[in-house]
C-alpha cells in the first residue's frame, strides 16, 4: 500500500506541472495532502498505531512531563518532511515548468488521483477507525457486565504491584532476545506466569494502562470532546477501580514512580480512586540527596526508584495495616531507553548491534528481579502478593522491526505465597482483566471488576476483552461508550455553578468555558470544551445548547467577573441567565424567550500572555502593539487566580495606531497573572509588543 501512496503521489506531481489550469489549486491540495501524510507519520512514529485514541487523549491531556529531547530524530523527521510538503507550492512558481493549460479534464484527473490518495492512504484508515470508536452507541446491552465487588476479602494480603514501562513478554522470547532477560525468565517459571495478553483499545499507553488493569474499562474521554482532560475536575468519577475497593476493605494505597504526575492525568487518576500517597517526579526532586545524575529527560531512574519502593514496602509493612504499593518504572521508554548509574556498564552483546534499549532492557531484567527477591527475603514477604506487569505493549522504538515479526503479549506474573508456579495460557484476554484476577488471587469468590474477568475462572464469561478480539471488535464500541458514561455519570437537566466557579455536570465538574448540547429528547449530546465559540455557531441547528461562560463572552457592557449562561433551543427562543441563578440551578428544559434572526456570535477568552506570570504588588501599566485586531470594540484584561478574579478590564475601539494601554493596581503578589483579550472565533488579534511596565499612577476604573 505505501508504495501505491507513493505512486499517486507522482502522478499527482506530473498532473501538476502537465497543465496550468488552476495551478495554484491543484497546488495546494497536493500539499494539503503532504502535510497531513506528514503529521500521520510524525503521529505514528510516536503512537505505533497511528491516528489513534491515544493521540487524541494526549492532545487533551497535561503534556508536562514529556521527555521531549528522547524524540530529537522524529522531530527532525517531521520537520524534513513538513518542508518537502511545501514543495508543490515552490514548483508552482517555476513558470519554465508550466505548461500550456489544456482544459478540465486535465483538473478532474488531478481530484480524482487525489481523492484515491486520501482514500488509500492511513488518513483514510485511521479516521474511519475513530469514528467507530467514538460514534454514539447504544450501550444499554452491555451496562450489565459492569461489575463492582462489594464483598468483604476474605483474606487480606499486602499488594507490590511493579509496573514495567513497555515491558512486553515478547522480550523474554529466547530465539528472538537470548539472555536478554535471565532473571524475568527464571521469576515466570515460579510464577503464575499469563501468556497471551493483549491491549485492547484504550489501554496502550501508560495512564490508559493503569486505568485498563486498575478500573477494567478502556480509558475513553469525555464524551463529544476528545480535548477535555485537563479540564475535567474528576477523573472517571463514575468508575470503581481497584484502589477504590481496596480502601473500602481497610488498605491504604501508594504510588511510587520517577516521572511527573501530571504527566497525562496520572496523578489526578490515582488520587481520585482511592491512593492515599502519590509521590511522583517533584516528591524526589524535594528529597536532597538525589543528585542529577539520577535524573533523565523523563524523570527519576529505575534504580533509585526501585530501592525507594523497597525501602516504602519495610515502612508500610512494620505499620501492620494491609497495603497495595504501586510502581512504575520508566528507563525502558520508547524509544532508546536510558540506563541509570546502577547499570553503567551494562551492556547487551547482541547481533542485533549496540542498541540503547537492550541494555536499557537488560538493566531492568536486574532491577526489578532484585526487589522481587528483597521483597521475598523479607520477614514480611510470606504475606505479600508481587505483581510485575507491563503498562502496555512497546511503542515505536529501536527494536520495532524485531517485534514486528513476533507474537506480541503482555507481560503479566503474580508471584506469592500459595501460588502455583504455571503458565497460563489464555484466550480472548487483554489487561482489562489483569485487576479481577488480582482480586481472584486473594479471594477465590471475587472474579469480576469493571468489564475484568478473572483469568482464573474456567468458566470465564464473555466481556470486552472478548469483544474486543472477536469478529475485528465489531462489538467493542459499546464498551468504550459506556466507559466515555463514566465520566458524566447519568446527567441531569439541570446545570449550575458550584462554589469552585465550576460547572456541574451530571457528577463532574467542568472548568468554563463550556458548551453543552442536548438533543431533541434532552439527552447529552456533547460537551464541547475546547474552541467552544466555534463550536457554538457550527452546532446542529436542532439542538438546544448551553453556553456557560463569563458574561464578558456575551455582553460588550459586562466588565466583572460573573458567570452566565446562554441557552438557544431548536425553536428560536433565547435566554441569558446570570451569576446568582446559575449559582441556584437553572433547568435546561424550562420555555425561552423567542427571537428574530440568527443565532448571536459569542465571545471567547484568547490568551495574549503564554502563560501566567508571577507578579508583585504594585501600579502597573500594560502596553500593547497590535499589527492586526478586530473591526469592532473587545475587552483586554488581567486576570488571576486561575482565571476567576479579573484585576483589570477595558473596552478597546480599533485605530491605526494599534496601541493599547491598561493601568491596574495589585494588592498583594499573583502567582498567575494572565493577559487576554474576548473574540469571537472569526476575529484575530496579532500582538507584536507586550510590556508590564511598573507605574506610580493611580489605577483607572
């Protein structure tokens, strides 16, 4: 198939320069094209799969904490690209190229060359994939099979659960890795070592895996806006993870892992379903005698991860109380690995050449095995359950043409007292299952959490991971759209503003702006949260809609911080409710006002500043250049608090000049002092010069 895409690109090219009827359109729909095939590769490269529900949930997600040096030669690689896209564009200006325009017919062949393009190139694939996964479906058939334990464990046992970073037990593969992994391969014969592990979708990175193995649901986000996890206030408040059941049953919880929390949601996960202590990248930075050696571009190495997560099992086990302690390391990243200073010289001797990654994988064979074997020697291992598992399968790396060729599975042991050391080979399963036999480990009459079935049942009944590898997952849609149902929960009609100026809905709690559709029987449709203005002109005409933003957004006199809400139904009628009755709780349902033409534009926030600034108290006068700004009057402002106290406000009326002042006073220091301007979603604002300047004068307004 590539080289199919590749020879209707050159044709695309030839029909190009064979004719100069619409030049400059054919031009730029061939770099339209390169464009996007370049920004799929560069997707691809770092997802494996390419446009995929990972790549949506991280475009969402808090990016801080991205090891972003580990990817230098893709970043290179796309820019290459992205500038030999631009070519077609260059080539229409040669006019020594140019040939003769010789009609239609020459066009209609370059639109039909390229719609096959489109058609035959991952673009076309990958979309058509999304839209499966993520159209609406009717999930009423399949809500049974979600199951909550609620049964006391008969048992308690302490928990290690390790979590190996694209760990995958294709690595312990002797003919295609030999002695890459001795000590892993001697823990699986005493282990009750599962073979045959998949990822299904919504579970191949590393947040979406702990929430697959943890919760048994595949990680979807909200529904209707794949852009939404940080503004989400809980996440997954619906679902009941094994955290959350532990707790109920007397244990306390804790996190251990080298890079940042934030990172794509995990801390907010972890923190929500029940861990009582999650201690990530900043924890170690505040431990002094960790030197920066130890550090990567990712966070803290495995080595001194794996002696801290000893160190924390001594401490919560002399405490006496039952305990689940989490780990995840994290120099086996894609896509070179990094090896810490416990595994300077180790090296992997391999025809395969000096990769970076053996070695990486190598050293975490060493590491890992050996807090399994002190955890063990321990006086309080007998009473300790080790779980060692893959987060998910391996991302692109330097050893993907080797994987390429091998049976991919998971790696998933449980080692412990009382556990028959077996191979358990296994059917239709994925990590959604890995947490019900957990809990099936320590309590026989326990099988089920989420969709998670225990492996252990031989009887085991028919839930996603099935769905999931049968009939190409014809079935599997339903399941993630009842997972997307947990993070709203069963909405109401109605919606208001709690104490943290966020908007209530169902059981979350949303950040304006929002914008929220419902059709004709009142149900959800979508929850936009990102470009929220645009969304709001392009919406289906025959929803209602609610528009929770600052009155700014709707009103050109509206200069303080209040909250309103605009709702427009399919049938004309308008209605703008403000701060105190949002506070109270407005019914969507309820009759609007009617009203003559089209629907009003609605202003949002555009951040001027790039990010908050720390400022002190004081007079300031805010200086601005604008090269371009809008035809008709908006606000500027400066706001802080995270966005919920506005320091300054003024009505700005375009001129030649594009200079704009604001004066302000600060009574005490803001940590996060933003500078925006309110648009609507057509109108730009270009600003050249930005300056805070320190001023004596009085505040104006």
């Amino acid at each position: 198939m590539l080289w199919i895409l590749l020879f209707t690109l050159f044709v695309l090219a030839w029909l190009l320069l064979v004719s100069s009827k619409w030049l400059w359109w054919k031009a730029g729909l061939l770099s339209l094209l390169m464009v996007a095939l370049s920004l799929w590769w560069t997707i691809d490269q770092l997802s494996g799969d390419g446009l995929n529900a990972a790549t949506l949930y991280h475009l969402g997600a808090d990016m801080e904490g991205a090891g972003v040096s580990d990817f230098k030669r893709v970043i290179a690689g796309s820019i290459a690209l992205l500038l030999v896209s631009l070519l077609p564009l260059a080539l229409a200006r040669v006019k020594r190229w140019q040939r003769p325009a010789h009609g239609k017919s020459w066009f209609t062949g370059f639109a039909g060359v390229w719609l096959l393009a489109v058609f035959i190139s991952p673009l076309f694939s990958d979309g058509q994939r999304l839209y499966y996964q993520l159209r609406p479906v009717d999930f009423a058939q399949i809500a049974p099979e979600y199951q909550v334990p609620v049964q006391p464990l008969q048992r308690p046992r302490n928990i290690v659960w390790i979590y190996g970073e694209s760990l995958e037990r294709t690595y312990l593969d002797e003919k295609a890795f030999p002695g890459l992994m001795p000590n892993l391969s001697r823990l699986a014969a005493r282990s009750l070592d599962v073979r045959g592990l998949d990822s299904p979708e919504g579970s191949g990175w590393t947040i979406a895996g702990l929430v697959a193995s943890m919760c048994g649901v595949p990680l979807t986000t909200a529904h209707g806006d794949e852009n939404s996890m940080g503004r989400m206030g809980n996440f997954l408040p619906r679902a009941v993870c094994l955290g959350d059941y532990l707790k109920q049953q007397g244990y306390t919880n804790h996190y251990l892992g080298g890079a940042d929390g934030q990172f794509a949601g995990k801390g907010q996960f972890l923190a929500s379903h029940g861990f009582d202590e999650v201690h990530d990248l900043d924890w170690f930075k505040q431990q002094k005698k960790i030197g920066r050696i130890h550090y990567s571009a990712w966070g803290v190495h495995d080595d001194v991860l794996l002696d801290t997560a000893y160190r924390r099992f001594e401490q919560l086990s002399r405490a006496g109380t039952p305990f689940m302690l989490t780990t995840l390391t994290m120099d086996t990243h894609h896509p070179a690995g990094h090896l810490p200073v416990a595994c300077k010289n180790e090296r992997y001797e391999s025809k395969l050449g000096n990769i970076g990654l053996l070695n990486a994988l190598k050293c975490s064979d060493r590491l890992i095995s050996q807090l399994v074997a002190r955890i063990q020697a321990s006086p309080h291992g007998k009473d300790t359950l080790i779980v060692v598992s893959s987060d998910h399968l391996a991302m692109p790396n330097d050893l993907s043409h080797v994987l390429a060729s091998q049976e991919r599975e998971n790696l998933l042991l449980f080692v412990g007292d009382g556990i028959e050391p077996r191979q358990l080979q296994v059917e239709d399963a994925t990590t959604l299952d890995s947490g019900a036999t957990l809990l099936s480990l320590l309590d026989p009459g326990i099988q089920r959490i989420g969709f998670g079935r225990s492996l252990l049942d031989p009887q085991r009944p028919a839930s996603a991971s099935v769905a999931a590898r049968r009939d190409n997952g014809r079935d599997y849609p339903k399941y993630l759209s009842f997972a997307r149902s947990l993070w709203l929960g069963e909405p109401t009609r109605e919606l208001r503003i709690d104490d943290g100026n966020q908007v209530v809905v169902g059981v979350q709690h949303v950040q304006p702006p929002v914008l929220l559709e419902y059709d004709k029987d009142w149900a959800l449709k979508s929850v936009y949260l990102e470009n929220t203005s645009r969304q709001f002109e392009q919406a289906d005409k025959d929803s209602t809609l609610a528009y929770v933003d600052r009155c700014t957004a709707f009103e050109d006199g509206s200069a303080d911080g209040d909250w309103c809400a605009l709702l427009v139904n399919r049938e004309d009628g308008i209605k703008l409710y403000r701060d105190d009755q949002l506070r109270g709780g407005i019914q969507v349902d309820a009759p609007l006002d009617a009203f003559a033409g089209p629907r009003p534009s609605v202003r949002q926030a555009h951040m001027i500043t790039a990010k908050g600034r720390r400022t002190r108290a004081g007079q300031y006068m805010l200086q601005l250049v604008a090269s371009t700004q809008p035809q008709r009057g908006f606000w500027i402002e400066a706001v802080s608090s995270q966005r919920q106290v506005v320091l300054a406000q003024q009505w700005v009326q375009p001129d030649a000049s594009g200079r704009i002042n604001v004066s302000f006073g600060l009574d005490h220091e803001v940590d996060d002092l933003e500078v925006r301007a309110w648009l609507n979603h057509a109108e730009k604002l270009a600003v050249d010069t930005f300056a805070l300047v320190p001023s004596r004068r009085q505040p104006r307004g």
